[in-house]
C-alpha cells in the first residue's frame, strides 16, 4: 500500500458582508494511504479525453477533519487538485474517493504560501 502525504482542500460559505456570502478556500495537510490507484480515460465529446482516476485514500483524520469532512472538495496529489466524488468517514480514519481534475473555487497563490 502506497503512502499519501498531502493538502486537502476544504470549500466552505462564509458571510463576508452582510447578505453576501462567498466560498473561502481552506488546505490542510494529511498522512495517509492510497488503498487502490487506477485511471481510465473518458470520452466527454472534446477532441481529447478527459483523465479521470478513481485512486481511494485513507487519511488519518484530525477534529477539523471530522467536524468539516461535508466540506472536502478537492486532493492535491502528483502535482494536480483531483475533485473528491465521495467521502466516507471510518473513525479515525476518512476514505476520500477521486474522480476527475477539480476546476472549482481555489486558494490564491499568497494565501497558499502563508499556511505551509
């Protein structure tokens, strides 16, 4: 079994200004282990295919984690945001399911480098 040490991304609505609420980006970094890696290709009508894998982790969860796990969107791994398709939660463990590339809401470039 492979070993995964990486961020978590977290997508959760806040009230910035009265009435007007927006998503805020949060990583947070696990250790964990990638219980199956696969991939297939899949033919979305464009002129190339579309990678998605369906690689399960198992992370070692914090409170955070437990308290926040309807709020996973997204895995950064082998150097891409891998949306989550489903999370399952295996006290003291959450199993995180991968599908495709996450193109949703992320944390800017100097907000990212100021939590590491």
């Amino acid at each position: 079994m492979a070993k995964f040490y990486g961020k978590i991304g977290y997508i959760q609505s806040v009230e910035s200004e009265p009435g007007y609420w927006e998503e805020k980006p949060i990583e947070r970094k696990y250790y964990g282990d990638i219980t199956r890696n696969t991939s297939r290709y899949q033919n979305g009508g464009q002129v190339n295919d579309n990678i998605v894998i369906n690689n399960i982790l198992s992370i070692v969860a914090d409170p955070y984690a437990n308290e926040n796990f309807q709020h996973i969107r997204y895995v950064i791994w082998m150097g891409a945001k891998w949306a989550v398709t489903n999370v399952e939660v295996q006290y003291p463990r959450i199993i995180l399911t991968l599908g495709g590339l996450y193109n949703g809401t992320e944390k800017e470039e100097d907000e990212a480098d100021s939590t590491d």
